[in-house]
C-alpha cells in the first residue's frame, strides 16, 4: 500500500534571512548543533545478531513449577531439544549467533555419582540447578543438558554442529573471574594441571597461585543460609571443608562471607595482589605471565577447537585489561572470526577493553538499556532526548557496543517490575537495533512476551527468568509446543509480537545504512517543536551514499502524527535532492511518498501507531 505523508526539512534559508550578522550567527548556530547530533566514528559492519538461551529452561516442556522443585519435578531441557526446527524457528528471527548459557559444567543440586561426578555440597550451591556462573570444571559440560550424561560432551559437539548446519554460529560462556568452591576437573585433557593443584596455600598472594587465601583460617558458610529453601539434602549441614579458607569470587578477603557475597565462588588469581598490595600488578606481558593466565588460555583454545565461534566474557572487567590483551590475539590465531563480547559495566573502561584489551563488543547496560528502560517505565524525569549524549559519550566506539533489553541477568520486558507490557519492546528494540553499527541482543521468550511470573525457588520471584532453579518458562513454551517449535500455542498478540521482532530484526541486519552508515541524531533539532513529543519519541538519520534510513520510534500509549524537523543541510549533506522520493518502511513493507514539494517550517508529518517504529529507507 502507498500512504501519502508530507515531509519538510526545516528550511535554513529562513533562519538566514536579514543582515549578515545575523546570518553568520545562524550558521553557527546550525552548524554547531549538526555537530553536536552527528557520529564522527569510522563505520565498520558489526550487525550481528544474538539470541541467547538459557539452555536449561530452552527445551523444556514441563510446565508443572513446583519451587524449589527436583528436576524430575520440574523438568530440565537438553542439547537434544534443541533441534532443527528450534534453530531454524531462532533463524527466522534474523539471528546469526546462539548464545548457549550455561553450558560448560558448574556446581548442582542433582546426583550424578553414578557417572563419576563428586555430589556438589549445597551449602555452597545457590538454587537447585545452580549458578551457570560457578564453574565447577572449564572443560565439560553440565550434566544436567545431557540425555545420555556419560556422552554429555560428544552431545554438545553435536549440538554445534547442527548449529552451523543451519546457518547459525555458536556463543557460550567464559567465566574468567571465579569459579566454584570445589573445582575439579574429571575431563582436563592428558597433560593439564587443575586450577590450584600447585598453589603456594601458606601464602594470601602469590602471583602464581591460581587462587587468594586466607592463611590458617577455615572457610565459614554464611550465617543464616538457607539452602534448597530448608529441604533436607545429604550434603546441607551447614558445614564445607576448605582449610585455608578462599577468597570468594567478588573479592571479599574473609573466611566468613555474608550471604550477599559471592560466597559460592572463589576469585581466581592473574597476578594481582588483591590481599595487601591495594591491586598492585605483579607480572609482565612479556615475560613469564602468571599460572592462571596460561590455563585459562589452554581452556579458551579448547573450545575453540572444538568450533565455538564466540565468547561472551563473564565480568571481564574484574580480569586486568593485559590479559585480555595478551591472550584474545592468540585466540584469533586459532580462528581469525571468533567474537569476543565482555561484560562491562564502567564506562570509563570502555575505551581501554576494547582498544587495549582488544575485546569486540561490550555490554551496553549503563548507557543506551539504562536510559530507554527509565523511559519505557515511565520515571520521572525521564527523556529519550538523554539518548543523545548516550551514544555522543560512545561516539569513536559506538559500533563496538552490544544492545539489548532483556537477559538473563534484567528482568523481563512484561514483568510488573519493568514496563508490564511486552509491546514496548518494539519501540526499544527499534532503536536498540539501528542507533549504532554493532551486534543487538535478544533473550529467548522476549519475542513472544514471557513476564516471568511466580517464585521459583532461589531466584524469587523478581521479574527474571531464574537461572537457578529448575523451571518452564511457560508463555516460551507456547512456541515450543512439545518440540515443533511451531509457535501454534501463541495467542494472536503474541504471534504479533514475534513476527514484529522477526520484521526489526531482519530489517536492521538487511539494511547497508543500518550497518554501515553514518548516523545523524534528530532529537537536538526537534527539541522546541511543539509537534514532537522529545520524551516518548526518537529519531535518527543512518546513511551511506547509496542509502538512507529514518528511524523514528514512538514510546506514547496510543497512536500518534508527530512531526520530525529535518534541517535542509542534513538533507544536502545525506545526499537528497529530489522533491519527491518514495519510501520504503523496511519494518512492514509499506511504501510512502515522501513531497519535499511541499515543504514548511513544520516537520515530516509520520503517522505511527502506538508503541510503533518506522525504518523509512529512501
């Protein structure tokens, strides 16, 4: 269908009008604000596509969500459950990477004796399934994944390669800061020495050492933990040997951490002296480097080998930046496309782990998630104009940044505790996909609007989608339906909602000015027009020479007509010449006219429908 819609650049002419003097201050005027809105960043193409799952929770079709439930209670999913159609299902999304979280083997609650794996002590466990992110051995998998635990290993591999078969690259985790209480690994490759087998126990700090001690101290679980919620367990007593006592994995140097300490953890050690030297670096990059930087690289090159096509980096920033310098470069030697994505949550650091610590991507929370989640919420004093200075203070690595609105560790779009309705993930993601050149994220259930009801066991009940506990996710499952992964359990609104994020997503990796174009901010020249709501709307200009896009993303509860000034010189400067040009929106296929013909000192009239967003390509 063709829609007729009446667009004017803000006419510069107009501003010059009258003497010289007043001319030339106009023009800077002008000029300064097109500065102030345009990116100065080389553009590279870093569209990715993420989708991540959290493995477990993924292929599971029990709905029973008993708390604290057993996984014969509960239920659990498996590498298996993620078959052909789930990944092509996940494809149709527009993705090209499958963040597998959870994967390599950490601390749980469930018996695996029989297939020689020591039971976990719960009083250093959190939920029943565990924390994904207290590994208890870098080289295997979790044994909960697996239909057959003892080819829980050769399961996986299997599972990569049915990813790749159908077009998809494989993510999963390296947690490179802490690792469970009791490690031990039963599945290190002929030749490879544990993580602390050769520690120097006697001593708090050892550069060498693999982990930080509490010398002649025993470890003290925290007072008032509870585990499994109170049920009994043969291994919750309220004790755990560990003589001396570690350092847990946030840092907290004492024997007896509090329940709100990573207490399940132990922090390992990269020759940073986090006991009396306040953080002083004790290696050098090029000389011998410390124990545990030369194991976790033979575990980082383990997976690789095994055709891991990326990893997202747990915490990076508590891992000194050379490290990162030092060993991602050996990795790419290995494979040259391998993605690194790092969690890091200082922005002052941002420059340093990518340009330094030569990371890919990094988590764009603080900045871009942050400011649209305070809108889509409604907080007082919330605007998306604070968008601008957002990406302005990212400009020179903008496209280095991972968006997203949900994942494991945020709550869910539809929660009471976030925006309570699941359409404002349109709006968001709209402009999370296009604002910059890098990779966008989604989380599995989003698309289809899953709220993350009812307490679970460890994780409560929180808006999150627990990653402790066995537990469906019941409006994913709907898409699952018994392993079709059909979606034909969906209600009308849901099947809307996915195929909107199928339409975003595939029109943000299919767009060359999305991915590769300069991006030009609209918000500085609409912030006195009466007709645009600078708070619930955005827009933005992404260009190459060849096209053009504008993004305009409408937060308002209802449908809207506002009105986008576009300045004649950003019109001259993207290349627009032609008084009348049709449109394409790349969203939904409908094509507009755009009159330049008709233009006045009023704006771009766009009519768009609640909680809506337009990708007009010209």
């Amino acid at each position: 269908m063709i829609r007729k819609i009446t667009i004017l650049g803000a006419l510069l002419s107009m501003l010059f009008a009258g003497c010289s003097t007043s001319h030339d201050k106009e023009e800077k005027k002008v000029k300064k604000l097109l500065g102030e809105s345009q990116s100065t960043e080389k553009i590279e193409d870093h569209k990715i596509i993420i989708y991540q799952m959290m493995t477990r929770l993924f292929g599971n079709t029990n709905n029973t969500n008993k708390p604290w439930g057993t996984l014969d209670d509960n239920g659990v999913g498996k590498f298996n459950d993620i078959n052909d159609a789930a990944l092509q299902g996940i494809k149709e999304l527009g993705t090209t990477h499958v963040w597998y979280t959870g994967v390599i083997e950490h601390a749980v609650i469930t018996d695996y004796r029989k297939s020689g794996i020591p039971l976990d002590d719960a009083d250093v466990v959190k939920g029943r399934a565990g924390s994904p992110y207290a590994i208890k051995d870098y080289y295997d998998v979790n044994p909960d994944l697996a239909v057959n635990v003892d080819q829980r290993v050769e399961e996986f591999e299997a599972l990569i390669k049915r990813t790749h078969d159908n077009g998809l690259k494989v993510i999963i985790d390296f947690v490179p800061n802490h690792v469970a209480r009791k490690y031990h690994s039963d599945k290190k490759p002929k030749g490879v020495e544990d993580f602390g087998a050769s520690d120097n126990v006697k001593a708090g700090f050892d550069a060498n050492n693999n982990f930080y001690y509490i010398p002649g101290k025993p470890f003290v679980v925290p007072e008032g933990y509870q585990p499994l919620g109170g049920d009994k367990f043969p291994t919750s007593d309220g004790k755990f040997k560990e003589v001396p006592a570690k350092v847990s994995g946030n840092g907290a140097v004492t024997f007896a951490p509090t329940v709100n300490d990573w207490f399940e953890t132990v922090r390992l050690n990269y020759g940073v002296n986090h006991i009396s030297g306040n953080g002083e670096k004790v290696f050098d990059i090029n000389g011998d480097v410390p124990s545990t930087w030369k194991k976790t690289l033979a575990v980082l090159t383990y997976w690789t080998e095994k055709g891991v096509d990326g990893f997202r980096c747990d915490m990076a920033e508590m891992v000194p930046v050379e490290y990162w310098n030092w060993m991602i470069p050996k990795i790419k030697k290995i494979n040259p496309k391998i993605r690194f994505i790092a969690e890091v949550y200082n922005p002052t650091e941002y420059k340093n782990y990518i340009f330094n610590g030569k990371f890919d991507y990094l988590y764009d929370k603080v900045g871009v998630y942050d400011s649209l989640r305070a809108v889509m919420e409604d907080r007082n004093g919330s605007s998306l104009s604070n968008l601008t200075k957002v990406w302005k203070d990212m400009d020179g690595f903008n496209n280095h940044m991972l968006r997203f609105l949900e994942n494991h560790d945020e709550q869910r779009i539809a929660s009471k505790e976030f925006a309570g309705d699941p359409a404002l993930g349109i709006p968001g993601m709209a402009v999370s996909a296009a604002l910059g050149s890098g990779p966008v994220m989604v989380y599995f259930g989003q698309e289809v609007g899953e709220p993350a009801i009812g307490a679970s066991g460890f994780s409560g009940d929180d808006g999150r989608s627990t990653i402790f506990d066995y537990w469906g996710i019941p409006e994913h499952q709907k898409w699952v339906n018994g392993h079709k992964y059909d979606g034909d359990l969906l209600s009308d609104e849901q099947k809307t909602l996915r195929n909107d994020y199928k339409n975003l997503l595939k029109a943000a990796k299919g767009s060359e000015a999305i991915r590769k174009g300069h991006l030009i901010d609209l918000q500085q020249f609409n912030r006195t027009n009466s007709q645009y709501n600078v708070d619930k709307t955005y827009s933005f200009i992404r260009y190459t020479n060849t096209d053009k896009v504008l993004v305009v993303a409408n937060f308002e509860n209802k449908d809207i007509t506002t009105e986008v000034i576009i300045p004649n010189e950003v019109l001259t400067l993207i290349g627009i010449n032609e008084k009348k040009i049709n449109a394409k929106d790349l969203i939904t296929g409908d094509s507009i006219e755009i009159d330049f013909d008709k233009a006045n000192e009023r704006g771009l009239s766009i009519p768009i429908k609640k909680y809506g967003a337009l990708y007009l390509s010209f």
